[in-house]
C-alpha cells in the first residue's frame, strides 16, 4: 500500500477586524488596568491612529470600551488632569463607530470648567482646543496669538538638526493639530517643511523608527513628499517586528509599533501583519545596531576646534572612524535629502 502523504492547508490570514479585535482587547482589558494613566495613553493612542487613518472599528473591537464609556462622566469628574485622553478616547470611540452621544457634553464641561487654563504648554493647549473643537465646545480649535506662536518654533530649523527627542516629537504634533491629522492643509512654509527633513534626516541616523514614523505622518499630513528611503526603512521595521503573548511587564516598544504601522495605514500599505491575540502582548523589535549618531557626535566633539561645517570634507574623515555598516547607513541618511549638507552644517556645530 503506497504511502499517505498529508498536505497542511495554509491558514488564512487574520481580518482587519480580528486585528482589530485583538489589539482592542489587548490594550483595554489586559495589558494595564482602567485607573492608571498609561492605560489612558496606550487606548487613547491605538483609538487614535485607527480614526486619523479614516478606520471603523469592528463591533468586537468596540465592545472591549463598553464599560470604559459607561463610566466616562465620572472619570472625568474624578480625574480631570487627564482630560485631554479622557475627551480624545471618548471622541474617537464615536467617530469609530461606537453608539453614543456623550463626548459632546463632556467637551462644553470640560471647556467650561477651564481644564486647559492648567495647562502651561502651547502644545498640550493645542490638543485641547483641537478637542474641543471636535466636541463643539469652541469655535475655532487654535487662537491667533497661540499659532503663531507654534508656527515661530516649527520655523527654526536648527533646533531639529541636534539630537533633541523632546522638541522633534512637539515638531510632527504641531503639524498634526494645525493640519487635524490631514483634514486641512496646515501651511507650514519653507523653514517648517525643512524643521521636519532636518528631524527625520537626525531620526534615520539614530535609528528611531518610532520618531521618523511620525515625521513621515507629519509630511503627509501637510501634502508634503515623504523621502521613499524614508518610508522603505520604516516598513522595514514594521515588518520585523515581534508580538507575543506573555504575562511579563508591558515594558516594551508598543509605542513604535503603533506609529510604524500607523504610517502604514495612512499610506496605504498592509499594516498589523503579525498574528495577534486578544489578551496581553509584548511588542519588541531588534535593537538598532550601528550606533552612528553617537559615534558621529563624539568624534566631532574631540576634533574641537579643528571641526568643520563642511560635509564634502567631513565625511572623508567619518569613513576613516566609522565601522563599514555605521558609514553605509549614513551615507543613506545623505542620499535620501537632497539637502544633507545644510543640515550637517548645523549639525557640526563647527565655529559657534
């Protein structure tokens, strides 16, 4: 009797909708718990990135915040420092599909109440009028006076060509409020347009996938070209990430998961490609390994006052310091912006 060879049937790939289920679960149910603010940061981001990339959730999905939205009055009442995640999950989770009316009333209780008059930054002010305008609570999501002085800090671009995750990450949400996530066009002009190629250029030399997703956005949300090295780098990242099931600490990379597979959905390509589970995962990916930007930094450092602003002659000196892989990665940062010398010369810090 001959042999009996059995052949596996491919499992078909998982849905949109069983992806979505099984983040939604993750996030609200397993992995932190309601009263803690991280909870309120990772939901308030994963709601986010479906609704500004023109999503529906499925009803699955939704019915993971059904007991977080029957009690969102009273958190809000409770816990009104965290006003701007409250309203922003509230918001989204109607946008997406979920049955309710609440997030109006609770945007005019949150504007009358004065919530953003505890706020010193211009940033987290232009989340919340952004907010309230969303719930109709103001007229207008940005004043005048408020804007402008938005748009004077996006317009220095010298800023962005320093090693300065705090001010990079304000950069792209500024142009995310300003644009509403690419509802409108911003009209950031020349300097902001090169703020964001200096920002990316220094976030693919470090090797942060998370920061030049969200630069990429910020470009495609302003109707700007995204640099195609750019978004190559970042789909690779994306891809190689690893998602398991386990009931460690969630200390991990979620947050460059999201953003990178955010870019994704934005642009149009396939995003959330590693099966998922509905319960708590790890998100992690591999260490960046060349280390340039801080072997550039230090060997600048000690040339002193013999270091030159000049890119054509730095760079011979580089290949001399840098290991072959660190020099080739820099060399694509140069070759994705036309402009790269500029932005070295402020990036030198040569005769200051």
């Amino acid at each position: 009797m001959g042999e009996v060879i059995q052949f596996e049937v491919p499992k078909a790939a998982p849905s949109e909708a069983e992806q979505q289920t099984a983040l939604a679960l993750c996030f609200a149910r397993h992995r932190r718990i309601g009263d803690d603010v991280f909870w309120l940061k990772e939901n308030a981001e994963f709601l986010t990135i479906h609704e500004t990339a023109g999503k529906r959730l499925a009803a699955p999905a939704l019915e993971a915040y059904e007991s977080y939205y029957a009690d969102v009055e009273n958190r809000l009442r409770f816990f009104p420092q965290y006003y701007r995640f409250l309203l922003s999950i509230a918001l989204d989770l109607e946008a997406l599909g979920f049955e309710g009316n609440r997030a109006e009333a609770l945007c005019h209780w949150a504007a009358q109440a004065g919530l953003a008059d505890a706020e010193l930054s211009d940033l987290q002010r232009a989340e919340a009028g952004r907010l309230f305008a969303r719930g109709g609570a103001r007229q207008t999501a940005l004043e005048p006076a408020l804007a402008a002085r938005l748009r004077r800090f996006m317009a220095r671009s010298e800023t962005f060509s320093l090693p300065n995750k705090k001010a990079a990450y304000e950069l792209t949400h500024i142009v995310f409020y300003l644009s509403d996530y690419g509802k409108s066009d911003p009209q950031i002009g020349a300097a902001a347009l090169r703020s964001l190629m200096f920002a990316g250029t220094l976030a693919l030399i470090d090797e942060n996938a998370d920061l030049l997703a969200e630069v990429c956005l910020a470009l495609r949300f302003a109707g700007q070209a995204v640099p195609p090295a750019w978004e190559s780098w970042v789909q690779a990242v994306q891809r190689q990430f690893q998602v398991r099931a386990e009931a460690s600490p969630p200390v991990d990379d979620y947050h460059e998961y999201l953003t990178c597979n955010w870019f994704a959905m934005v642009s149009g390509g396939d995003s959330f490609v590693q099966p998922l589970s509905g319960e708590r995962m790890i998100f992690s990916k591999s260490r960046g390994h060349h280390g340039v930007l801080r072997a550039v930094s230090e060997h600048l450092y000690n040339l002193a006052d013999r270091r030159l602003g000049d890119w054509e002659v730095m760079r011979g000196a580089l290949e001399s310091r840098l290991a072959q892989g660190a020099y080739a990665h820099l060399l694509e940062a140069e070759a994705a912006y036309a402009d790269f010398g500029t932005f070295f010369e402020h990036f030198a810090r040569a005769g200051r």
